[in-house]
C-alpha cells in the first residue's frame, strides 16, 4: 500500500492549512533544546502549529509537553532553538507581553477575587478603556453561561464552574493562542465528556488557536484537529486523530494510543502490495499491507486493533487471515464486548465486537473453541 | 467514648490550667488589692489604676514601646516577607545557604549575646542610642520569626497563581502586589502581630540597644520590681493581659466563624456539578 493510498483510506478533513504548502504556521519550533541541568526535557525539537488548530501535545508525564507550552507561555526559554509566533521570535518576550494566555491545570483563579474580577483581572492590565471592560467581562460571563456567579469568589462554586471561569479569564484578552493544560483532569468523566464538546463549540465560534496538553488520549482524540504524540522530549508522531489511531507509525503510539493488539514477528516475504509475518512456528502467517522501511528477514511487530479482530465459531471461508485459539476472558462494557483470546502458542488476542442487539444471547463463553480473524488491510506492520 | 469523665482527665486538666493561669490569676487579683502591701488582701480597690495613669514615667514608657513595637514590628515584617519571598521563590542562588542560615540563627542565638553584639555594633558605628537603635534591634531578631510564618504559607501557595497573574499581563511586581500579597496577608499580619508582640515583650535586647532617652515598659517593670514589687505594676500587667487577650479571643473567634462560613459555601458550591 503506498502513501497515497494510505492517505486515501481517511477523509481529509475540510480544515487542513497544514497539508498547505502555502500556509504559514503560527507557531513555529525551529531546533528547540530545553536541558534542565543534565536532563533533556526537549530534544532538537521542530514543529509548526497553524492558527485556528486545535492542536493537542499528547504523552505520559515526564515526556516534555508541558515544557512545550510552558515555553510557549513564556514560562521557560528554550536552552538552543527558536519559537516564533505569527513570524516574531517570542523567546526574550516575557510572559506578561505575549498574546498568549494559559488555563492552568489547577485553574489557578484567585482566591481573593470574584469571578467577574478574576475575568477583568487581564483586561485591567490591558490597554483597554475601563468603560469597555465590563460589558468584556460580561460577555465572557455569557460565553461560559456564569452570569448568575458574577459576584461569587471562587470558593463558592462548584469545580466545573471554576473550570469555566479559568476559561473565561483565559480568553477574556482574546489572545492569539491559548494554552490548556490538562484542563479537565479535575472534572470527573461525564463533566469531562460535557466540558470537551463545549470547549470544541468555543474554539470553533471564536476561532482562537488553542493548544491542549494532556495525557488522556481519549480527550486529546476527540478535541483535537491534530495530535502530537510525544516521548522523552521528541515527537514521534503528529497528525490527525483519525491518522494516528488508525497509521501510527510506531510501536510507541499504536500502543499508547488506543487498544491494540501487538505481534512480535519477522518479515518473511514482501510482494508487490503485501508482506507476510512468520510469528511462531506452529502458526500460519500473518498476510498485512507492506510496510515501510522494513526488509524481508528483518524483525518487525503487527500491530492489530481489538475492533479490527472478528470471532467466529468457525473458520471464515475467505478471511485471509485466521488463527484458532479459545475465549480466555470476556470484558462486558456494555456498549461493547472485549473478548480475550488465547491462540495455541500462548499469544492471546484482543477482539471488540459491539453488542448491536439487547438481549442477544452470548454467543461465546469461556473456554469456547473460536477462531480469530481480520483482514489483509486491518492491522500493520511496524519496526520492532 | 470521647466525652467520657475521667479523674485522669480531670486532675490533668485541673494541673494544667493551675500551672499556666494561677500566677496570672493572682496577679490579677492582687492588682485589685487596696492595701500597698503586695501580699496582704485588704479589699477591693481599683485605686492603683488610677496611679497608674498618672504615674508619668509609666506612661512614656508605654509609649516608648508602643512606638518601638509599631516600628520594628512594620520593619521586621517587611524584611522578613522579603526574605521569606527570596527564600522560597528565588530558586537557587549563590550563598543561599548562608543567607536562610543566617536569618534563622536570632532563634536559636542567646537575646543576651544578640542584645551584646548589637551595643557593639552600634558603638562602633557610632549610633546614638535611643528608640531608633531599639527599633533596629528588634526589627533584627523579630524578622527570622516573621520570615518563618510568610515562608510557610508561602510553600503551600499555588506557584500557579503567580504565573496565571504574569500570563495575565502582570509585570513580576504587580504580580505579586496584586496576587501574592492579598493572598499571603493573613500570615503577614500574623508575622507582624508575633513581631509586635515579641518587641512588647523583649527586656535583654532592648536593655543593650537603648541609651538614657528611651525606656521600654519591660525595662521600667524591671528596674521597678527591683525596688520591691508595687500594686501599680500588677495593675499595669492586668491592663496588658486583657488587651492580648481579648486580642487573641476575638481574632480566634472570628477566624473560626471564617473557616465555618468557608466549609459550608464550598460544600453548597459542589452540589451544583
């Protein structure tokens, strides 16, 4: 399968500056080093971010993402490279100069100030009119729907209302960029899924460029216009939501991305539009897409969505790939089914199967003689 | 289970409020005390009061200290709220550990040999002695306590607050003028009452720092009860244990209706999720 094929297989989205050769990114990292002493925080790092994204820098603790955008604050400057917003190099611009305003994870509001003053609390250090300043704030008040709480300190409203009044702060310059970081890990799940779709209606009516940082894939999947997937103060992958989970081009972000199946295995032949994987002796081989940078005879993982896996009783007629194996465990969820499957060599499998019908009887159990299969095009293989 | 008698409890609580208030209950008592003998009870009288305040070198003394006290205690919390600030927030800069070691050492360091190497200090700069060098030298050996109480509230301040306030457009002093301080300020009152309160108290150091002008009330008391323990000075002692306490009632009574006040908006505040 060839990149444009690849390409092919998930629709461009309509908002896309950058597969725009023309386009000229907002934010734009040239070769940023950060070293906290000996360590490395962020390695030669080069990235372009363009205005109106909604771009999220995703990866475990401890990876360089909230170094990214502490540097994009203002915070902390880069040890080698260059940051640039809207073309000026931002790195001697103090935080307080920039048109860059931050959520912070601990909302940060202050204490001793109401939620209207909290939201004026820029505004007055702004050059703008003092006449203009409340009928601002009041317009944030409405953006987050706290009219009602104008006049109450930050205590005495509950974390989802604080959450809003950090965003209204946070926008109430309207700045070129806002920074979130984790903005909804305090919020418990529902709120966190409610809070999501509201932050993606506001950044799209305003059209602000917002950058995320997160650790919650499935949060940064669904706000994002693009991801980056961060490890130890690199990117290993930045593209859409739709092309990481599906085309991740490691190991690495298959498996912090989502559910996934992983087959460690050799390359043993590669034809003109497919590979296969010997995996283990007494197993046929896994037939998958080519793969890219990866000769024949070389070491080599597959890499297989759960969804992607169907469990059958018998042995498809035409699937092209087929294991036996039998249900080891079964993960009711409710939407959805994860069965757990244990081939004959050891290797155990993940498989998703959507439960459409109530009521529908299971039509597996544990212990159950099954067969797993998927398709030529529905995992890939990736460098070990 | 709590709330149970028991004599243990009792005699131990019994003990322990004798060993504490009974000297202070008979001062007070005997400051009422009619007759000029300090321990003859000869009936109630608030005569002594009376002397008190017309008793004029008691009166410049006690306004001696006040002044001391107001000064060296603004003095000492405006160093030490800086040197609290540089302690926790300056990250690490040379000769760090020198400077918080240095600040620290008036609380362990005798009053006799600070109150000693003062009067040095102060001969050798040819300082004139009087109400100035006692507002120096208290303001030295308060702010190490002022330090202490700014700096532990400090520690436990979101650093985010400052940052949201520079990312807001703050410079680093608006930041902390307008953010910092209102937050930290009920420690800095409490650092400038416990610096107050010390310079009220102090005898040793400000015996070294003054000169012939200026006497405190300690110093005053002191010299006093050297010459026989007079009914005056119960009385002036009772006057300055019912300001502090009432001080103290009034400012723990309120902080508790605060934090009760608090508890109850916040735990009507998250039913709204």
């Amino acid at each position: 399968m060839s990149e444009d094929a690849e390409k092919g297989a998930v629709p461009t989205p309509a908002f896309a500056p950058w597969d725009d050769p023309q386009a000229k990114p907002l934010i734009r990292f040239q070769g940023v080093t950060k070293k906290f002493g000996e360590f490395v925080a962020i390695d030669d790092l080069s990235l372009d971010i363009y205005e109106r994204e909604f771009f999220a820098l995703l990866g475990p603790s401890g990876c360089g993402k909230t170094t990214l955008m502490r540097m994009l604050a203002g915070f902390e400057n880069p040890s080698m490279g260059g940051i640039t917003l809207a073309g000026r190099d931002i790195v001697p611009v103090p935080p307080n100069k920039r048109p860059v305003n931050m959520m912070f994870q601990s909302y940060a509001l202050f204490p001793h100030l109401s939620v209207a003053d909290n939201i004026a609390f820029g505004l007055k250090r702004s050059d703008m009119a003092k006449s203009e300043i409340a009928g601002r704030v009041d317009e944030m008040l409405g953006l987050v729907q706290l009219r009602k709480f104008a006049a109450r300190k930050p205590h005495q409203i509950s974390g989802g209302q604080r959450q809003r009044v950090a965003l209204a702060r946070a926008l109430a310059k309207a700045p070129k960029l806002l920074l979130l970081d984790e903005p909804l890990g305090a919020l418990d799940r529902k709120l966190r899924e409610e809070t999501q779709f509201e932050l993606m209606d506001i950044q799209e009516k305003l059209g602000t460029t917002f950058v995320i940082v997160t650790h919650d894939q499935e949060e940064a999947m669904t706000v994002a216009s693009r991801v980056a997937v961060m490890d130890n103060g690199r990117l290993v992958q930045v593209d859409t939501p739709e092309r990481i989970y599906e085309f991740p081009v490691s190991r690495y972000v298959a498996d912090f991305i989502g559910d996934v199946n992983l087959i460690e295995g050799r390359i043993e032949t590669l034809t003109k539009d497919c590979a296969t994987v010997v995996w283990a002796e007494t197993m046929p081989p896994i037939t998958a897409g080519l793969p890219q940078g990866i000769g024949a005879g070389e070491a080599c993982v597959f890499a297989i969505r759960p969804e992607k896996v169907t469990i059958s009783a018998e042995r498809p007629p035409d699937a092209v790939n087929a294991l036996p194996g039998k249900v080891l465990d079964i993960g009711y969820l409710g939407n959805m089914s994860t069965y757990h499957v244990e081939l004959a060599n050891g290797q155990v499998i993940k498989s998703q199967m959507t439960n459409q019908r109530r009521l529908a009887r299971r039509a597996f159990s544990w212990e159950d003689q099954v067969w797993v299969s998927f398709t030529a095009t529905g995992g890939l293989i990736l460098m070990a | 289970m709590r709330n149970r008698f028991s004599w243990f409890n009792a005699t131990s609580l019994t003990l322990g409020f004798a060993f504490l208030y009974l000297p202070i209950l008979i001062l007070v008592v005997y400051s009422f005390n009619s007759s000029k003998l300090v321990t003859v009870w000869a009936g109630f009288s608030t005569k002594w009061y009376g002397e008190l305040f017309h008793d004029q070198a008691f009166m410049d003394a006690a306004i001696v200290t006040l002044k001391v006290g107001l000064a060296s205690s603004t003095l000492a919390t405006v160093l030490g709220t800086m040197a609290a600030y540089v302690l926790v927030r300056g990250g690490r800069f040379f000769g760090r550990t020198l400077f918080s070691g240095m600040i620290y050492a008036p609380l362990v360091v005798p009053d006799v040999i600070t109150g000693l190497s003062l009067l040095l200090l102060f001969i050798s700069i040819g300082l004139d002695r009087g109400i100035g060098t006692i507002v120096l030298a208290h303001a030295t050996f308060s702010m190490c306590y002022v330090s202490v109480v700014v700096s532990s509230r400090l520690v436990s301040f979101d650093r985010a607050l400052e940052e949201a306030a520079l990312d807001l457009g703050c410079t680093p002093w608006d930041a902390f003028k307008s953010v910092t301080l209102p937050i930290i300020a009920p420690a800095v009152i409490s650092g400038w009452l416990l610096a107050f309160t010390l310079s009220l108290d102090d005898l040793v150091i400000a015996s070294f720092a003054s000169g012939p002008s200026a006497t405190t009330l300690p110093m005053k008391i002191f010299s006093q009860v050297r010459l026989g323990v007079s009914p005056e000075i119960n009385a002036l002692s009772t006057i300055l244990i019912s300001i502090v306490t009432v001080g103290v009632v009034t400012t723990s009574v309120l902080t508790k209706q605060a934090a009760v006040r608090r508890k109850r908006q916040e735990q009507e505040a998250a039913k709204q999720d």
